[in-house]
C-alpha cells in the first residue's frame, strides 16, 4: 500500500462505553431540546419559532463538536424528531400540541433541514497522521 491511504483504509475505531453513554445523553437533550421548541415556538410566532430553531441548531452543532464526529449530531436530530412526532399525534381526546398553522409546519420541516446541515457541516472522521498534500 501507498504512503497515501485514504480515510476509508483507515480501520474503524471501537466504540467506547463512554461514547455510546454520550450518543445516549445526546438523544435525550434532543427529546428535551423538541419538547421546549414545540412549547415555545408558537408562544411568540416569529421569535420562538426562531429560538427554538436556534435550540435545536446549536444542540446539533454543539454535539458534533463535543464528540468529534457526526454520531452527536445525528443523536441529537433523532432524539428531536422522535420527541416533535410523538408530540404532533393528537389524543383521543381531542387534545394536541401543534395546531395545523403555519409556524407548525416551519417548526417541523424547519427543524429538520437545521437538523440535516448542521449535521453534515460536522468534521468526519480524519486519520491520525498528518494531513495528505497533494504535490508532496
């Protein structure tokens, strides 16, 4: 093998019990981070709503900063998502939490895009060794 190895050739780090303990607490501050977005966000249409993007924004990129990689981010984003889901369904009652406006649907498709990009704008995995320059 060459001197240049690629990001793929490089074998795969074992999770830690450290690491999965993060990813965990991670999930949870998303669940929490959507359930105070959902409360927030209609409170003061455009600024809740644009705070509790930002919650959810900086969770993310937050995450993926602590933990050196995307499985933060991505921890926090299902984390929010499965809260935000399970808070839209409405009771049998007749109760719900999002009403059927537009600030809802901002909250929701919003989040995810925010969700998304700050998750990928997250450093990958990077091998251990000096950076590869092309003209060496």
């Amino acid at each position: 093998m060459s001197d240049r190895t690629s990001i793929l050739a490089q074998p795969m780090r074992p999770p830690t019990a450290a690491r999965a303990a993060a990813c965990l607490g991670f999930f949870v501050l998303g669940a929490v981070v959507g359930v105070a977005g959902a409360l927030v966000q209609p409170g003061w249409f455009p600024g809740g709503l644009l705070l509790a993007l930002a919650g959810e924004a900086g969770a993310v990129l937050g995450a993926t900063r602590v933990l050196g990689g995307r499985a933060g981010g991505v921890a926090v984003a299902a984390g929010w998502m499965l809260s935000v889901v399970l808070l839209t369904a409405s009771r049998t009652e007749g109760d719900f939490l999002f009403a059927a406006g537009s600030g809802s649907y901002l909250f929701l498709l919003g989040g995810i895009a925010a969700a998304v990009i700050c998750a990928t704008l997250a450093p990958g995995r990077q091998p251990d060794r000096d950076p590869v320059r092309l003209a060496k």
